[in-house]
C-alpha cells in the first residue's frame, strides 16, 4: 500500500500537523495514518473559513460517509455555522442526543488521542410537505419555475419548453402560481375554448403536449407531491438561526418517507440551495460560513439532467460563496458529480471505494487524478483498502492551497450515530416554535380561482392571511417596449438585455379581489393550433436562445452575471 522507500515515520506527523494548522477555527475530521499506523500529533483539520469553498464527501455504501456528515455538522453548529442537511433514512436524528460510546468508538478515542465529551446538538426537524416527522416545508410552484419543475416532471426539451411559455403567461397575467392545482388549472385554462385564442397569441401548446403534461401532474399528485407545493412557504430566515447558546441550530430535512421519489427531493434541494443564493447578500469571505449545506445523494440531482441544467448548478455553486454559504456534496462515486461542478469542491473526504466493475475501477482511477500527487500512499490501492470511518482526505489552507494528501481515522461523533426513534422526532418537531408557523397549509387566492372567475366558475372563498408575504408572481406585467410572448417565439436575436424576467415582489392580495379583464397581448403568432412549427423553432439554435431567456428564478440570474 506504502511505498517503504518514502516512508517518513519520524517527521509524518509533525509534516502532515503543520500542513494543516491554523490560525482561525477549524473543523477537526481525524488523524493522519502512516503503514499503517495512527499519528495523533498529525490533527487533519479543515479552516472553517474555508468551508465556503465548498467540499465532497464520497464513498461506497457503509463506508461512513453519514457519520463524517454529522462529525463535520456538529461541529460547524459548536462554532456558530447553522447547517442545513438532507437526512435520507433517518440516520442523522441522532444529532440531538449525546452519544453512549461503546468499546469500538473508546478505542478510536484513544488511538486518536483526542479530547471527546458526549454532547448534543440543537436540531430543527423538517418534513418534505409534512411527509414523516417534522415541521412541514413547503415551496411556491411559482418559485420552482420551469427549469427545475420539468426536473421533476421528467419533462422533455419540448415539454419544459411549453411549461415556461405557461409561467410567461401566469407572470404577465398576474396569475399567482402557489401548487399544482394552479398550474393544472392555467393549463387546462389555455387549451380551453376560453384561453385558446390567447395560447395562440403566446405561441400555442399542442394538444398532445398538453394532455402529457397533465398526465404528469395527475402522476405528481398520486406520489403526495402537492403537499410540498403551497404555503406558507418556507422562509430562509428560518434555516439560519442560533440556538439560545449560541451555537448554530442543524436543519435536518427528514426524507425517509420519500426517499422512493428521488426526483423530487433532489430537485427540491437544489431549488432551496438557489432560494439562498437569491435571498441572502453578498457579503465575501468571511471568519466562518453564514450556512453550510450538505446536498446527500448528490448523484440524484445529475442523473439525466441536460447540459445547461448542469452548468446552471455549477455557476450557482461558484457564486453562492460570496453569499456566505457552503456546499457539501455526498454521493457515492466522485464522477456522480460533473467536471464543471467537481472543480468547484476544494474540500475532498475520500471513504473507501470498490473496484468491482468497469466503471468502478474507471471511478477509482478518475478519483486518484484529482488528488494532489503524494509520496506517501499508493492511492489506487488505498482507495480500495480504506476501512470503515477511514478516508483520504485534502482540504484548502487558510491561504487556498491544497493541503498534503492525508489517510485519514475519521474521529468519533460527540453525538449518537445512528436514528433515533420516530415519535421523539416528532415530539421535537411538534414542540418547535416554527410549529405554528408552517404546520397548517394556506390557500390563498391564486391563479386557480382568478381563472375560475374569469370563466364564471364558483370556488370556494380563499384563506386571508396578512401575516404572510404576498405570493410569488413572477416578472411584472408586460409594459411598453417589453417584446410580447409572441414576440419571443418569432424574434431569434433575444438577448439577456432584450427581455426581463426578473422576479419583483407581488402587492399583497386583497380579501374580496376583482377580477381583472386579461391584457391582450400586443403580438400574434403564425405556429399553428398543433404547435408542430413552434417545436420545430424550439428544437433550433435559436429557439433553445429564446427559452432559455424565458426560464426564471436564479438560472436566469446567474446567466445574467455570466
């Protein structure tokens, strides 16, 4: 495993210690090994302050990659770093209690030699729509828009096409788009006899694309995903908070009710991860993290995403460090995550991997190059040789350089590996002052009763809730010199400058609105009533050009910047 020739016993540890000290706080991960053997002078530690350069946790099932999350976000919370974390199967839940350590983890104390104290952390239990334990958290449709509800969906370029020439619509409309009732009813509104002339006039949806997207919001609702889309909406304010003492309260979004729908809780994750980067300033670097943002299963968020959605998540992850917010990655191969993504994690934990097909050893191979090159380690081979709690690991300094690469005995959690019982989590979550906040879901009134109004359609009267912010409706109304919708679909010389889709807040709804006539839109389209010639234009350079200055929400924020 070792190349005896360039072991160093005598200097390893005072080599691999210094390498990693700091001046600032840090995140203690373990002690370096050497053929074998454990250095406790050897302290592999991460800066906290650079923790916003964002990080990769990998390795096979049962590795310990869980157990190296809740080391590094147990500590960030003793510091004052809120944490905000997806918890798969339940297996963080131990956070809140003190650990009982066993036999196996006093020996890793000791062979450590570190100073440990059984501690709890403070924990805020949260629920995908109140699905399992824990507050509720739920997301505006509107805020999702296209781009990341076709995720979802499992949309076509075609279909996310004719989604984000509907959530055009709901903006210039003043629709207020809150859950898939909305958007099925906006949908089913323009392929109406009613809305069929002003579907042609924004370009037209074929029938049969609209009858698939229906089908696939009828799917959506039979899996419970309209409990995630309402209100209230969750309020980032609430994931970044201290405990009484101080220390930062750890999120743990509970997923193991849904874990069987990966989609949607991949995709919801990265809609809260831009939900940060819209919501919070720039502030640069700074002594340590506003929040740190463990994004589990990673691979979930990729597998099959388009190019332009990977490169959409890469910027995102690139810029939301001068907002003060670190992200973590933990999937199982470290070519789960895209080059474009990869490169923007300095932070590497490395658990052990398993060559047992092709793309296993291709996997191993493509990990061992993006490691600074060492004398110490044979990494091919230790990769595949690491135990359980042990890893490889390479941080950035406290002045951006990477640090020696360092096996790694990752140190013991001060708080209980492994789930705690359900009904304790949710008792916690129930005795949440957040409890009252987000446990009830709101229906105000939104584009499903101001269409029915339209149509002379009674529904039943909406909730008035002052208390809440104004629900989102997207860019503001088409005013004098904004191009039309039909516009767009005939004008292939857009640019980011031509067309804004930026997101201002809505007035706040009235308790007995009026309805309003519809504003024609100034443009007319030639597609006809099958959309086959809008398609045909979508499908080219062009018309991808014009969608994509369509799409809304951070996407197109970021691609504004670039």
């Amino acid at each position: 495993m070792t190349d005896p020739a360039n072991e160093s016993p005598s200097d390893f540890g005072p080599r691999i210690g210094a390498a990693y000290a700091a001046e600032g706080g840090t995140v203690d991960i373990g002690r370096g090994v050497l053929a074998g053997t454990t250095y406790p002078e050897a302290v592999v530690q991460v800066p906290t302050a650079m923790c916003n350069r964002h990080g990769l946790i990998a390795g096979a099932t049962g590795t310990g990659k869980t157990v190296t999350l809740q080391v590094l976000a147990e500590q960030l919370s003793a510091q004052g770093v809120p944490v905000f974390t997806a918890d798969i199967k339940g297996d963080l839940t131990g956070l809140s209690l003190p650990a009982d350590p066993g036999d196996k983890i006093k020996a890793r104390i000791a062979e450590l030699g570190i100073d440990y104290t059984p501690t709890g952390t403070p924990v805020q239990y949260w629920s995908l729509g109140g699905q399992g334990p824990g507050v509720p958290i739920r997301a505006a449709i509107g805020s999702f828009g296209p781009q990341l509800l076709s995720k979802v969906l499992g949309a076509t370029e075609a279909q996310r096409s004719s989604l984000a020439m509907l959530f055009h619509y709901a903006d210039t409309q003043s629709l207020p788009l809150l859950d898939l009732a909305d958007l099925t009813a906006l949908l089913k509104y323009l392929t109406s006899e009613e809305g069929k002339p002003e579907l042609k006039e924004i370009g037209g949806i074929s029938s049969q694309t609209a009858g698939v997207l229906l089908r696939k919001m009828v799917e959506l609702e039979q899996q419970d995903a309209e409990l995630l889309f309402g209100e209230p909406q969750v309020s980032i304010d609430h994931l970044i908070r201290l405990a009484p003492d101080g220390r930062g309260v750890v999120n743990c979004l509970e997923l193991a009710a849904v874990q069987d729908r990966p989609k949607l809780f991949s995709t919801f994750l990265m809609w809260l991860l831009a939900e940060l980067f819209e919501t919070l300033p720039e502030v640069g670097d700074l002594d340590k993290p506003k929040l740190v943002f463990f994004f589990d299963e990673a691979h979930l968020l990729f597998a099959d995403a388009p190019k332009e959605f990977v490169e959409q998540v890469a910027q995102t992850v690139r810029l939301i460090r001068s907002k003060g917010v670190g992200v973590f990655f933990v999937t199982q191969l470290p070519d789960d995550v895209p080059d474009a993504v990869l490169a923007q994690l300095g932070n590497r934990v490395q658990h052990g991997l398993r060559a047992y097909t092709p793309r296993d050893a291709k996997a191993l191979k493509a990990a061992v190059s993006t490691y600074p090159i060492t004398d110490d380690y044979d990494l091919e081979e230790l990769l595949t040789q690491l135990g359980i709690g042990e890893a490889v690991v390479t941080t950035l300094s406290e002045s951006g350089a990477p640090t020696p690469v360092a096996w790694t005995k990752v140190r013991p959690p001060q708080s209980q590996i492994g789930a705690i019982d359900p009904a304790g989590v949710d008792a916690t979550a129930k005795g949440s002052d957040l409890w009252a906040t987000y446990a009830t879901e709101i229906d105000r009134e939104s584009a499903r009763e101001l269409l029915a109004a339209r149509m002379g359609v009674p529904t039943s009267p909406p909730v008035v809730r002052p208390d809440l912010p104004p629900p989102p409706t997207g860019a503001a109304p088409q005013g004098q010199g904004q191009p039309s919708p039909g516009d767009l679909v005939r004008d292939s010389g857009i640019d980011d400058g031509d067309f804004d889709v930026s997101v201002p807040p809505a007035p706040k709804p009235k308790a007995t609105p009026k309805p309003k006539a519809a504003p024609k839109p100034k443009g007319t389209s030639k597609a006809s009533d099958d959309g086959n010639a809008v398609t045909d234009f979508l499908k080219s350079r062009e018309g991808r050009a014009t969608v994509n200055n369509v799409v809304r929400g951070v996407f197109d924020l970021l691609k504004k910047r670039k």
